[in-house]
C-alpha cells in the first residue's frame, strides 16, 4: 500500500473513532460532567441559603440577648426601687417608732417629775410642821391645819 491509501485508511479510521465518541462515549460523559455541574450549584446555593440562615438566626439570638438584657436592666431597676421604697418605708416606720417612744419618755418623765414634786412638797410640808413644832415648842395638828397645809403645798 502506498502512503496516500494508508492516510486515507487512518482518516477513515480516525472519522470511525470521532464518530463512536460522538455517539457512545462523549454523551455520557458530558452528561456526568453536567450532573456534576449542577450538584456543584446545589451545593454552593445550599451554602449560600446556610449562610442566610445563619446570619438570620444570629440576628435573632442577638435581638433576644439584647431583649434579655433589657429585660434584666428593667428587673434588676425595679427590685432597686423595692428596695429603696423598703428601706424608706422602714426608716418612717422607725422614726414613727422612735417619735413614740420619746414621747411616751418624755410623758413618763414628766410624771416622775410631777411624783419627785409632790413628795418634795410633802417633806416640805412635813419640816415645815416640825420646824413650826420645834418654833412653836408644842405639837400641831394635822387635821386641823389641813388647809394650811394645802396652801403651803400649792405655794411650794
């Protein structure tokens, strides 16, 4: 055979060959290379989708936190203004209290004094009846200078 039969041989061979691979062996592949392909853009969109979703629910966690925290800052100042309120209603209670408790001092110390007076009248009286005794060198009777008496204790 001479050169230009063996190319015509090899051209008829390699068409054989393209058109096989056309037919039976490229389809598949280009088939595989396509699913391939789209799993790919799945799975990118997927990501993109649990990337949205992820910053969706940090948004939400961080709008809770927030809410929490808010929340305990309204507590926690609520519970201070308890407190406060407590402590000042506390403190009226124990200045009422204690306002009481001077006044029932004081009413208690003005009987003791108006007591400690009248004894101290009464031993008045009694040394000036001695005392008029021993001037007057006889007994006086009681009984019948009541009313003396009782106008030197209202004068004392």
């Amino acid at each position: 055979m001479s050169i230009t039969g063996t190319l015509i041989v090899q051209m008829i061979v390699f068409a054989i060959l393209v058109w096989f691979t056309m037919k039976f062996v490229w389809p598949p592949i280009t088939a595989a290379l396509d699913e391939r392909a789209q799993k790919i853009a799945e799975g990118l969109s997927a990501a993109d989708r649990a990337k949205a979703d992820l910053a969706k629910a940090n948004k939400r966690v961080e709008e809770q936190l927030m809410s929490a925290r808010d929340d305990a800052a309204k507590r926690l100042a609520d519970a201070e203004r308890l407190a406060q309120s407590m402590v000042e209603e506390a403190k009226g209670r124990a200045s009422e209290e204690g306002a009481k408790i001077i006044a029932a001092a004081k009413a208690e110390a003005e009987q003791e004094m108006v007591k400690a007076r009248e004894a101290l009248r009464d031993q008045v009286a009694v040394l000036a009846v001695k005392g008029a005794e021993q001037i007057l060198k006889r007994e006086v009777n009681a009984t019948v200078h009541a009313e003396l008496l009782g106008r030197l204790k209202a004068g004392l």
